[in-house]
C-alpha cells in the first residue's frame, strides 16, 4: 500500500493510536516516513520491532517497542545490541521466553544493561511452550521489575491464526 493509502484508509478510525508491526516494519525502507507522518497527524505510533535494525530512524515521539530474542528463539544473534542505547523511559523491551533458560538469560541481560532503568521490560511466554504461570512465579521470585504479559491474539483467535 502506497503512504497515502494507508493515512486514508485509517482516518475513518475513531481511534487516534496505530501500532506499527510485523513481520518486521523497519525491514521497509518507508517505515520512518509513515511514522513521521502519522506522528504529525497527531497519532500515538507504537512501533515493533526485533531489535535487528537500527531504531534510530524511528521519529523520536513514536514509542519503540523492542524484541530481545532469547536463545531459544535461535534469532538472539540477529540482536542489534546498540539499539540499548538508543531507547528512552517511554520505550518498551520485550522478552519472550520458552524455557528456563531463556528466563535466566533475559534476566542476566536486564541486570547487565540495567534495562529497567532504561525503559519499560515486558516478559512473556511463548504460546503453549512453558507455562504462564511458572514463568511469572519465577518473575516474583527474584522480584524483577517487570511486567508479565500473555500473546493475547493466540488466545482469542486460534493460536496459529496470522494476520490478526
């Protein structure tokens, strides 16, 4: 879709927040340019990403909701680690984990960027691989400063619906 298509077709919403997202936005050269205008359209933009580009060409009044890929994702590799740098307190960084040790390891990357300072640190699970309810007993133990949240779209639709 063309910019002008997309600013058309969701200025009939009554909502005045987009979230921008995946696969992966910033893969799209012209990704900054529909945040930039939809920030001065006076829209609250989220923007999600895997944290591989560089998220420096994300206007700065958009919100820069960032993936750490944990090993077991086998994409912890593609991580820009500079982008840290980069985020602010309204920013987000999001962990998605699918076994302990994916949990121990977003844990030692949280304490070694002090990323709770930095911006906001979401941990959740991944869909049907280990249990929501461990993972935030775990989150409870070592009393991180975090906020736990679900894959909500594969809990209302069916969990291998794309596109939602």
């Amino acid at each position: 879709m063309s910019l002008n298509t997309i600013l058309e077709s969701i200025a009939g919403f009554k909502t005045k927040i987009v979230c921008v997202t995946g696969g992966e936005p910033l893969s799209n050269k012209d990704t900054p340019l529909l945040v930039k205008e939809l920030v001065n359209k006076n829209y609250t933009v989220l923007v999600e990403t895997n944290g591989s580009y560089d998220i420096r060409v994300i206007p700065q009044k958009a919100v820069k909701i960032m993936d750490i890929k944990c090993p077991d994702s086998n994409m912890s590799h593609f991580m820009n680690w500079h982008n840290i740098t980069y985020l602010t307190k309204y920013d987000e960084v999001k962990f998605v984990l699918s076994s302990r040790k994916d949990y121990e390891w977003a844990k030692s990357v949280i304490q070694k960027y002090n990323l709770s300072e930095i911006a906001h640190v979401l941990i959740g699970a991944v869909f049907s691989a280990i249990s929501p309810r461990l993972v935030v007993e775990w989150i409870l133990e070592d009393n991180l400063d975090v906020r736990f949240q679900l894959q909500l779209h594969k809990y209302i639709w069916e969990p291998q619906t794309r596109g939602v």
